[in-house]
C-alpha cells in the first residue's frame, strides 16, 4: 500500500515548551551535553491502489491537500512530505 | 423579540451549558446547535464553548473546524452574523481562519485554572460594547493551550486595528504574547476569549458577575442601542 509520510515541526520561532521541558530533565539522566530537544511528529497516510509512477504522484497531491487543509498549521508549524517505498 | 444565541455543541464540548445559561440571564434565548447539523435555526448569533472538542485531537480546535455547522457558521460570520468563541472556541476560530493567530501550549506546560483580571481594551466589538476601554473584569480561566501567539506584523495590526479586546493584567496564566486574552475580526463581529466570562455570571457561583456583560453586550448591539 502506497504511504506518504508527513513530519511536522514547530517552526524554530515558535516556543516548544514540551522540548524545554525535556532538555530539562536531560541532566538527570546523567546527560549534560544537549543544546536543546524540538518535538514534532510524524504522520503516515497510506492510499488504496497501486503506488507507482502517475498514482503516486496523485497520491502525493491528495496528502498535500489533507496536510494543508488539516494536518498542519502553517501559522505555527511547518513540514516535509515524501512518499515511501 | 427575544434574541436567539445559537450554542454549538462539539463532541468534548463542556462549557455548551454554562453558555447557555448565562445567555438566558442576559436576557437571550439560548438554542442549541448540534455539530452534526448544517443548520442554525434562525439564531441572531453563535457561541462556540469551551471544551475539548473532538479530544483535542491533532490541535485544538483543528477537527472541531470541518465539523458541519461550521460551514454555516463561518458563512453568517463572514456575513456579519456575532460570533463568540470562547477557550476551545476561540481555538476553532483560529483554525477556521476567522481570526488570526493560533492558540499554543501553556509556557510552563500547566493547565492553568485561577481567576484571572482582565482589562478591556475595545469596547466596539459586538460582544463588549457595554464594557468599557481600561474596565477591570475578572473572570475564570482555565486552559491547557491558551498561549496566544502570531507573526509580529499580525500583532502590530491586531494593536493599530484596535483588534486587541482583553489583555490579562497582573500575571499572564499562559504566556499568551503582548499579553492578549481576547481579539476579534475587522469588522468586529467576531470575537475570540481565552477565558471564561460564561463562568462569571452570577454570586453563587462565579468570582463576579463581570462575564454578563459579553451577553449583554450583544443584546445592545442587535437591538441597535448606541453603544
């Protein structure tokens, strides 16, 4: 089955306090050398139907409709998308 | 005639009662809207209520957006229709566009739950006409996701619009920028309220009965009464 993935993350200028959050408790496991942790996710969309070539391209179109419509936020957030094989 | 304030209820949504309540102690009739339904019953204006629509899902507000009667909604809102959304309801109107901006996780990653002061600062939107410019209200909040935030030239546009209608005063619960509780759309119809003036509605239960005013506020300005 054909599946586009999505990873999204906050853009770098908005505060990410559940990240802050975690770089904060880094030290307590013992590990002092983190800058900073950003936490995003990670959205898998699978399509009916074959995967290759023309369809996929479709299929890609179709997943960049939901992530814009839906998925993503473009006043806070940005994305990658790509399909895999 | 008596004023019909449509109440939305989402699945999750919590506070759809108290909305109602306090429209009928203003002096409205509240009539329920059910989210399933592309249909508003003839309301002269809309109450999206705090809550957790759809769980919270995905973001705040981001499913409860393509719900149906949202289609309507933001049609009549568009059509000057008053719209108040309040919490998780400003969240969707974030969502859906009606108002800029976005609602983001608490800085400290508390749900914050406290009587919060507030000071108006536009008493020209359709829901706080009869409030005024520097008045002090006070009112609960409570909210996991209500930092206000949006690009520097959306917020210099909010202020020099007059767009900003509350601001918390002495503490921000959530690290909302400029301090913003409250804003509405150009034409002022629209207004977005993190906290809860639909909780501030009378003694018994409320810090004050400063929320009223949102309601009564409407009702002045659907019956043309200067403001």
């Amino acid at each position: 089955m054909p599946r586009v993935v999505v990873d999204v993350m906050l853009k770098p200028e908005i505060l990410d306090p559940q990240g802050q959050a975690v770089a904060n408790a880094l030290p307590r496991l013992g590990v002092s050398d983190v800058a900073s942790v950003r936490i995003g996710k990670r959205i898998e969309i699978e399509f009916v139907g074959g995967g290759e070539g023309e369809s996929a391209g479709l299929h890609l179109d179709s997943a960049r409709e939901i992530v814009d419509k839906l998925l993503v936020n473009p006043v806070i957030e940005e994305y990658t998308i790509r399909v895999e094989k | 005639m008596t004023t019909r304030i449509g109440v939305v209820t989402f699945p999750g949504s919590l506070d759809d009662g108290d909305a109602a309540r306090a429209a009928r102690r203003a002096g409205a009739e509240p009539v329920p809207l059910w989210h399933a339904e592309r249909k508003l019953h003839g309301v002269d204006a809309v109450v999206l209520p705090g809550g957790f629509s759809y769980g919270d899902y995905l973001r705040c507000g981001a499913i409860a957006r393509f719900a149906p009667v949202m289609e309507v909604v933001s049609l009549a809102a568009q059509d000057g229709m008053p719209v108040l959304g309040i919490c998780n309801g400003f969240q969707i109107l974030c969502e859906a566009h009606l108002l800029p901006g976005a609602l983001t996780r608490n800085s400290h990653l508390h749900f914050r739950c406290r009587d919060q002061l507030l000071r108006i600062e536009s008493a020209t939107t359709a829901w706080t006409n009869d409030l005024t410019v520097g008045q002090e209200i006070l009112v609960p909040v409570k909210n996991g996701e209500g930092r206000y935030v949006a690009d520097r030239r959306t917020l210099d546009e909010l202020e020099a619009q007059g767009r900003v209608v509350a601001r918390y005063i002495r503490g921000n619960p959530n690290g909302s920028q400029r301090d913003i509780a409250a804003i509405s759309n150009e034409a002022g119809n629209v207004v977005g309220v993190m906290p809860h003036p639909e909780h501030a509605v009378e003694e018994l239960t409320g810090p004050s009965t400063d929320g009223l005013s949102f309601f009564t506020s409407l009702l002045k300005y659907l019956t043309g009464a200067p403001a």
